[in-house]
C-alpha cells in the first residue's frame, strides 16, 4: 500500500503545449533512419513523405513532404533501424518552442497543412 503514496518522478513545464483546445493528441510515427545517428529535440516539427510514409524534419531537401506533426520527446533515430515514436498529431503548440531543419524557416503554408490536421500554434496567454 505504501508504493501508492511515493514519488515516481518530476515534470518540469517547458512550455512546447500553451493551450487545451484544440486537445492534444498522441499516436506513433515512424522516423526515417539516417547515414549516421541522429538526435531529434522534443518540439521538432515533422513532415510525412508520400513515397516512403516516413517522417522526416520539416525542411529537409526535398519535394514530397508534407507537415506531419510535432515530436513529442528527444530521441535518437539511428542509422540501422527505423524506430517507432511518439508525435502529437493534434494540439496548441508555442512557436517559438517547436523545431525545423536548420536554415528551414516555417511558411504559412506549412502552418495551414498543420492546421488542417488540427496542430496550431499560439503564444501562451499573459497571466492576469
């Protein structure tokens, strides 16, 4: 009965989600596996290619790819498997907190692909 009572672990608030609506909502995706082991931050936006139904980072090099989803923690994808992981499909995401491929600048119609898959992004509100 005691084991009900103690501590399992701390979360500490980093700010990625600022809403409830539209809810949050968390299903695996499948990374693509790189040439060399790779680490993907929680927050990172991910985009789906329709050739190989994989995700990779929003900004990769390429003309298939369409936003996906938001990493939902840091992991390392490796360059012999492809591995399962958790994505938010769905949420209220700060856009100052959320990742792309480095030079990648998020455009509007990045924004309007994930909003239409009911991922958002919206500064947090200012406490009264």
């Amino acid at each position: 009965m005691k084991d009900l009572n103690r501590k399992v672990g701390d979360m500490e608030y980093d700010g990625l989600i600022t809403d409830l609506n539209p809810p949050v909502e968390v299903r695996g995706g499948v990374p693509a596996k790189m040439t060399a082991e790779t680490e993907y931050k929680r927050g990172t936006i991910l985009a789906i290619n329709s050739v190989d139904n994989k995700l990779y980072i929003l900004g990769t090099p390429g003309t298939t790819f369409t936003p996906h989803s938001v990493l939902c923690d840091d992991c390392v994808v490796g360059a012999d498997a492809d591995l399962n992981q958790a994505v938010y499909t769905a949420g209220c995401f700060h856009p100052e907190k959320v990742t792309v491929a480095s030079g990648y600048t998020v455009k509007v119609a990045d924004e309007d692909a994930l909003r239409m898959r009911n991922i958002v992004f919206r500064l947090p509100q200012k406490e009264a």
